[in-house]
C-alpha cells in the first residue's frame, strides 16, 4: 500500500544510558514501512538500503509518539518513540508522500491496536511478525475526529484531482524519463507541476522557470539562477567557469531532476548552452549531464524575450532539444473555461486563426459590462509602463487616506532579488474603493484563488489595520499577510511576508501568465509579440467577463516556426494513455499525445 510506506533518507538517534551523546545512525535510500506486530500493535519499520542493509523496528504506543510535521513541505519530519526512546528523523522525502503517509501513521497509531485474532485462527495460522498496516477506514478517522489540516500542507476543502492525461503525465515522470508536457492555457499544467514537484526528492529536485514571478509559483528559482552562467552568451569555456563556482557546482553536481517551467519564454541557444555545461560540470556523456528534465509550457504563448537585431529561436529548434526529451504529451482537457463557444474562439486565436465569425464574436464583447458589486473590469496592458501609471492614477483620484503596507523580507539587502520572484511588492499602497487582485490561493472552495477580483470595503480598526475587501465570488473578508519561500541565489532560501493582494485596475499580460480572471477588459492595439493576443484573452473565465477594446483581427498571429513544431508533432504516432504506459520506457523512443 503507497501510503503505508516510504523511501527517504532515516537518521536514527538511539539515545544512551548516563547522559551520553545518543547513537546515531544515517541509512540513505532506506525503505520505511508502517505496519502491525503479531499483537497487532503498529510498528514503524526501518529497513536499510545496500549490501550492508539492516532492519530496524519501533512499537508504536499511542501516548508515547510524537510527531514533528512543522516541514512536511520540504520533505522533513521526525518520529520520538517514547518520552527517553529512539527519534527517527525523515528527509528528502517526495513531500506528497510523507504527507499521505504521516497521516496514515498519526490516525493508526491513535486507533491503537486491532481486537487480537481469535485463538482458534491462531492455531491454524501464526500471526506474521510484521504485516502492512491495513488502509484507513471510517473508524480510524472516528477514533480521532479527524481534521485533515492537522497534518501540514492537508486541507479541509476539497481538491482539484488529475484527469487521466495528467495522471499519465506524472507516470511518465516517475518511470525517470525526461518529458516535455504542454497544452493550451487553462488546462491545469502548473497545477499538475506542481504535483509532480510534490512527488520528487527535494535534494535532488530543482524548480525553475523563465521567469521570476513563475518560479514562485512553483516555490522554485528562475533557471538563470539555478544555471549560474549569467545570460550564457559567452564562450563555452567561460561558462563552464562561472558554473564551477562553488555553491553553483553544487547544485549542478546534486540535480538529478530539473524542473523548467514556461518553456517557451527560454531561448534555444540558451538551452543548448546549459546542455553543455551540464555535461561538462558532471564529467558524464549522456545528455543534460543524465539528468532528467521536466519540461513545461506552450510554445505557442508567449516567446522569448529578444533584442531587436536578434532572432527569436524557441527551444524546441535547439540542437539539444529532441536527444534530451523522451516523451512528448499534450494535455488537452481545458478546466479554465467551459463555456464550448469561447474554449473554440481560443483555439482558433491561438493557432493564429481570425475568422469573421471569431472577430465578430470579440468585437461583440466591447459591449459586455461585467463589473458588479464595485468590482471594476482589469485592464491587462502590453507594456508594463501603461500598467503603473494606470494603477497610480486611478488610486490618487481615490477620495480618503492612503493605507500602506510594508513587507517583511528575509534579507533586506536582497530585495531586488526579492522584488523579481515575489508576485507582491515590498510595499503595497490602499485607499477605500481600491480595485484589488489576490496574488495567492487562501481557499479554492470559496473561489479565492490567485487572480480573484475585489475592492477594499474599509480596514481593521485594531493595530494592523487589514484590508477588508469583498470579492466577485460573494465573500467579504480581512486579508491578512502570507509568506512567499523561495530559493535565492546558492539555493539559500529567501522570503516576503506581505499581503497577498496588487491593484488591479491593469496588470500586465506577462504578469497575467497562469492567472483566471473573472472580469478582463483588454486593449489589444499595442500587441508587439506572436501568442500575446492569445495569452491576454485566454486569462478570462468566460466571454461574459470580457471586454475587448479596439480590436484589430491583425493582432492574431502565431509564430510560423511554432506552428510547424506542433503540426511536426501531429504527424507523430497518436496514442492511447493506455499505450503510453506500455512505451513511455523504450529507449529513446519519442511518444507524443496530440489533440
């Protein structure tokens, strides 16, 4: 049973008679089991890995555990047996796993033991010595009148479960191929990185992304930081220079699984660059140095950031690309929108495609009128400059006084660091009336999720003085500050306190990546860049909640180049799940899932 057992890194500490240092034990790789006793009694095995493995076992009596879940969601946790008896310490665990399994072992280890077989099964057949814990049953959960939030990173309120494409995505990450996944937006694919970020070693797992504020998303750093080579333009050598530093060794050295969200903002030469760097840091011949990758994105979103005089070239045109990926997937079930009519004009503004029918149906939206409740339309701008000043001016024009607050970072002397990969600023400015976004899920079952709409409906009267905002969705409530963690330079861990909230009378479309918005008005006669049209229309939930303004069928365009990679990539063998779960580990072998 999964959850019933664990593979991580065990330091066990035995302590000693008379005050003496506690004998400490470390196996790597060792395999943790919970399981019953032939009095039926839970016992947590420990059982080592390598020629040399040895088996440790712990009787579990309810009083005397405790449990130290405080970093549960980075992989840690600790077992004490007894008040004076042995400490397991568990790392660099997949954190969904330890999860699952620590709380199957809290609810088992308060049920106690199981009524003792009865004495004629005895005599017919032994107990076993060791038998896996059964699974969790009603009545566990009634010994303890169980709250699911009990256990860090669980929740109360429901959660999004994978479809099938996305089960088979996570599969074929955990048979250690290296896999490109993609799918148009909306169709849960940082949801899904998210998991598979959840289902990894976190010493061995890094967690990057184009971009800062993407990053942060995934609790990761941007693959510039992680690479360590600067913009990796210079001379092979030089790069294999700065990647030799120490720290940036390191983790080059450590990663076994690397992580790259938003794909399409990277560039190809950049790509090709890292490949080579990784081969020549870790002295191995395989590609990518023989680390896995895990590869995100949509090709046909938003594109490299280039200079004017440089031409664009997408990852999957590095030289690299096709002998570091095993299996292509696409997801192709969209969960952002529902309505079938504007999931079909997005598909069609995606590829490019502007008929008169789907012009007809954007021009129609300049019509719409979806703010309620005070809750105003965003504006999503192209150039980030438009965004401020809007924001700026519709806050001054605000009657009343201005509420500021000021976040409380990690390491004061890093805030531009900061600043890149945190979706909130180090100050956030707010009057009564302001138009507000959330940066950050609190409760998914209520729909205060990151981009949710609001305005500021007054502030505590107490000390702080919380915002009070009342959003789209219905609910009204007092916004407290959240904590964004985040990996820094050298892997250190930085972090912002602040409230989860930005104005949002305009936000910028690259700000937008990832987001659903209720209500979108959006200005597309300024569009500079191929996929930017898509991108911008395609953060709406619905058509009702958008408004476009001056709209030009002319802005819809598609990279010629990405529309070759993806027609390429339906020439390939179409395949069932099914049939992926068969081939995902033929070597070398390229399997694509293709809408």
């Amino acid at each position: 049973m999964a959850a019933a057992e664990l593979r991580c890194t065990v330091a066990v500490e035995q302590p000693l008679p008379g005050g003496q240092t506690p004998r400490r034990r470390v196996m790597r790789g060792a395999l943790v089991l919970l399981g019953r006793n032939e009095l039926r009694q839970p016992v947590l095995r420990v059982v080592g890995g390598g020629a040399t493995a040895a088996t440790l076992s712990f009787a579990l009596a309810g009083d005397a555990v405790r449990l130290f879940t405080r970093f549960a969601g980075e992989g840690r946790a600790a077992v004490r047996v007894g008040p004076g008896g042995a400490q397991i310490l568990l790392s660099d665990c997949p954190p969904d796993a330890l999860r699952r399994f620590l709380r199957l072992l809290r609810l088992k280890v308060v049920a106690g033991p199981r009524e003792a077989p009865r004495s004629s099964r005895l005599l017919d057949r032994p107990p076993p010595a060791f038998a896996a814990i059964s699974p969790l049953q009603q009545r566990d959960l009634l010994a303890r009148r169980e709250r699911p939030a009990e256990v860090p990173g669980t929740e109360r309120r429901p959660t999004a479960r994978l479809s099938a494409e996305q089960e088979a995505v996570l599969g074929a990450v955990r048979s250690g191929k290296s896999v490109f996944f993609t799918g148009c937006a909306g169709t849960g694919k940082s949801f899904l990185l998210k998991k598979i970020v959840g289902s990894l070693p976190p010493k061995s797992t890094y967690a990057t992304a184009s971009t800062g504020v993407a990053a942060c998303h995934i609790g990761g750093t941007t693959l510039h930081s992680f690479a360590g080579i600067g913009s990796g333009k210079a001379p092979l050598e030089q790069c294999i220079q700065l990647a030799e530093r120490p720290g940036v060794r390191q983790h080059w050295l450590a990663c076994q699984h690397l992580i790259i969200d938003e794909i399409s903002m990277v560039d190809g030469k950049f790509f090709d660059r890292l490949e080579a760097v990784a081969r020549a840091i870790r002295k191995r011949d395989e590609p990518f140095g023989g680390i896995q990758l895990i590869i995100c994105g949509d090709f046909l979103q938003l594109p490299p950031v280039c200079k004017a005089n440089e031409e664009t070239k997408f990852c999957f045109q590095a030289k690299s690309w096709r002998k570091c990926i095993h299996i292509n997937m696409e997801l192709t079930e969209v969960r952002r929108q529902t309505d079938k009519t504007f999931i079909s004009l997005l598909s069609a503004v995606r590829l490019g495609r502007c008929t008169e029918e789907v012009t007809r149906q954007l021009m129609q939206t300049a019509a719409n009128r979806s703010e309620r409740d005070g809750i105003l339309a965003t504006r999503l701008c192209t150039h980030k400059d438009d965004v401020e000043l809007t924001n700026e001016r519709c806050l001054q024009q605000l009657s009343g006084e201005v509420h500021t607050f000021e976040a409380l970072d990690s390491d004061p002397m890093l805030v531009k660091l900061i600043d890149a990969q945190c979706p909130v600023g180090g100050r956030v400015e707010l009057k009564l009336g302001a138009q507000v976004m959330l940066a950050k899920n609190l409760d998914v079952s209520q729909g205060l999720v990151n981009g949710a709409r609001g305005v500021v409906v007054g502030f505590e009267s107490e000390q702080k003085g919380l915002p009070k905002v009342r959003f789209l969705c219905g609910v009204t409530q007092a916004i407290k500050m959240e904590k964004w963690v985040f990996k820094g330079l050298s892997g250190v861990h930085l972090s912002r306190q602040q409230l989860p909230l930005k104005l949002a009378w305009a936000i910028s479309i690259h700000k937008s990546q990832g987001m659903s918005l209720d209500c979108v008005e959006i200005s597309l006669s300024r569009v500079f860049e191929s996929g930017q049209a898509y991108v911008a229309l395609s953060r709406a939930r619905s058509l009702a909640g958008l408004r476009v303004l001056d709209f030009d069928p002319k802005v819809v365009k598609a990279d010629p180049s990405v529309l070759q990679f993806y027609r390429q990539l339906r020439r390939h063998q179409l395949i069932t799940q099914d049939s992926l779960h068969t081939n995902s580990g033929a070597d070398e072998k390229e399997n694509w899932k293709c809408s």
